[in-house]
C-alpha cells in the first residue's frame, strides 16, 4: 500500500514538474548517478569499427548486455556445433572495462539456428537438446555473467503460449525444464524470463504470474523479470506499467527494463526527422520511466538496461524507419534532451 501511494504521489509530481532538458553537462558518468546498475546492449561489431560507440559504452554504463553475439543463431551454424569467438571477445572486454554482464538469451524463438528445424528427434532428444544447449552456454561462462535471460518472450498478448520448437516437441513443460537447468548450471546466477508488453497487458501479465506460482509450487528457481519497454511516447500507459512493476515487486521478484528505448515514429512520420518537441517529449518519457523505476523497493531494483548508445545503430532505425530516433546519443554521438533525462 504503502508503495503504491508513493508511486501515484510520484506520478502526481511528474506531470506537474517542467524542467528544460536542454542543458546538462555530460562531466560524470550516468551510472553514478544511479543507485543500481545503468546497462547497455553492447554489439561487438560496432565497438570494433567505431572509437566514440565504445568509448560511450565504457564511460556511462556499468552492466552490458551483448545484443546479439550470445543468441542461438550467433553461436551455432551447424548441429551440435559451437562458435565462440565473438561472444568470449564480448566477455572478456566487458569484464576487462569491469562491467558486469548479463546473459541475453538462451531461448527465444527468433534468431534460432536454422538447423534446428532440420532435426528429427524423439521427445527425449528435444529435451536432451534445450538442456545441452542451456548447460553448454551457461557453464563455458560460469561466474561471467551473474545473471541472464533464459527464455524470452515465451508468452502471447492473450495469455496463451507462443508457439514454437519446444512447445510443439515438449509443451508447457519446456518452460519449467529450461529453468531447471539454467539454475544446475550456474546455481548463483540470478534467472530471469523476459518479455515485451506486460506492463500494459494485463492478460499477458497474469499469464505469466500464473506461470511464477507454478514455478515455485514445484520449487524451480526465478529470480527476476525483464520488461524489455521498447515504448513509444504514447505507449505504454504509465498508470497501468505502474501497477505491473507494483505487483511483481509484491511477488519478491527483481525487475529489469532490460531493453529500454524511446521510439518517436509515432507520431513522427517515417520520412520526417524528429523535431525539437518530439525530442523534448522523448526526454520527459525517459524521465517519467526512471522515476516510476526509483520507486521500487531497493530490493526490486535489478537495473534499466538501454538499448543501444546512438541512434545511428538503432535496431528500430530501418530503410522504412531512417530517422528513428529512440536513443540518447544522436546518429553524431551528440547528447540528445533524453540524455539530461540521465544525467541528474
Ligand atoms: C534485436 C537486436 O537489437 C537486433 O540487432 C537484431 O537484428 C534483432 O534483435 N527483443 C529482444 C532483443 O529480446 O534480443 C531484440 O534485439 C529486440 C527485441
């Protein structure tokens, strides 16, 4: 009770506070000013070729998420077959700049590799497969990463699961299994199963806490929930994202928005560039975020993870999209007003 009035009496202040985030120096790192890690998605590739996409990581962000190099598809090329060299370079950077690193992600049903749906496997040899997957993974980084995003978005809007390999091989239980194994492999790790629209979706939300009472029924670990929030200046509602951070921090649960971004093609056209005011409205979305965030319980707060530095490399800047702008650094590395909306 107690948390939900300081949330509403939080959200009262911000709608009547104007600040301009046009000036903020850029003199200390943003993640001292945060009481809990500030992550970013680092992509290896980019650092390689580009001096200000590391510099930045380095500087202003105390936990990295590797983008893509971790993911099945990235990893695997042939049956059974592993490939390191990109994801050990991203571990051994990132624990040489001191970052912690969080594990993204085991299992999804994207970026998948392709031989995957060449096999021909009895029930035991799915099974077999998800676990060898997870435990090779995991264990080649044991006490590397200190947490990671075992399934991801496992969940439709309507509550029901997506359809995918395990379902269709193991059913529901492949969600228990997957959680199993990840808690033998690296039993300090901190799990978390991740996901997109929760926050305002409350069928989708009360699938997934149904999914959490199972899970501790039978006893299998879950430490925390990743609420990706790639939001639009419109969406989510912050009343209703409000209450979900609410009542999974009830539940004893860590949240992480875990791949935070603002994007403005809606309302901005896809041929337009964003104005001064959409970029000031960005700022103010930012900022109302991080202090719904501030809110929680200590406990609850496992961090905000962004999702990218520049708008330049922006997964939702596409041919469709060229001006997306949904980050803090312009496609020039230039602090945008969302930056400001970090540094104070
Ligand atoms: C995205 C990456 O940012 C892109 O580079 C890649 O092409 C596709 O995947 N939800 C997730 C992330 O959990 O892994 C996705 O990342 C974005 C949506």
């Amino acid at each position: 009770m107690a948390f939900r009035l300081l949330l509403f009496t939080c959200l009262a202040f911000i709608s009547c506070q104007k600040e301009s985030f046009n000036t903020c120096t850029d003199t200390r790192s943003l993640h001292e000013s945060f009481t809990y890690p500030l992550g970013v998605a680092y992509e290896p590739n980019y650092a390689n070729s580009d001096s200000s996409y590391q510099a930045i990581s380095k500087r202003h962000f105390s936990r990295w998420t590797p983008e893509n190099v971790l993911k099945w598809s990235s990893i695997s090329f042939q049956p059974y077959q592993y490939y390191w060299e990109e994801a050990d370079a991203f571990v051994a950077e990132g624990l040489a700049a001191g970052k912690l690193l969080h594990g993204h992600t085991l299992i999804w049903y994207r970026q998948e590799p392709s031989w995957l749906g060449t096999l021909s496997l009895n029930r035991q040899g799915w099974e077999e497969l998800l676990r060898t997957h997870i435990r090779t993974v995991m264990t080649r980084y044991v006490g590397k990463f200190s947490s990671w995003d075992v399934v991801n978005e496992a969940f439709l809007e309507d509550g029901r699961l997506r359809p995918c390999i395990w379902l269709t091989h193991l059913g529901a239980e492949y969600l228990f299994i997957a959680y199993e194994e990840a808690s033998k492999a690296d039993p300090k790790a901190l799990l978390f199963y991740n996901d997109y629209g929760m926050e305002d979706n409350p069928a989708k939300l009360n699938a997934v806490l149904r999914w959490i009472d199972q899970m501790r029924e039978r006893g299998i670990q879950l430490h925390g929930i990743g609420l990706q929030m790639h939001v639009l200046l419109h969406y989510p509602n912050l009343g209703r994202t409000g209450n979900t951070f609410f009542r999974l921090a009830e539940k004893g649960l860590k949240l992480h928005l875990s791949e935070l971004d603002v994007a403005l093609n809606d309302p901005m056209k896809p041929g337009e560039k964003p104005s001064a005011l959409l970029l000031t409205q960005q700022a103010y979305r930012y900022q109302e975020i991080i202090r719904m965030y501030h809110s929680l319980p200590t406990r609850a707060k496992f961090g905000i993870t962004l999702w990218g530095i520049s708008d330049r490399y922006s997964w939702l800047r596409t041919p469709e999209k060229p001006f997306e702008s949904p980050l803090l650094w312009d496609e020039n590395y230039q602090p945008k007003p969302a930056f400001c909306a970090f540094a104070r």
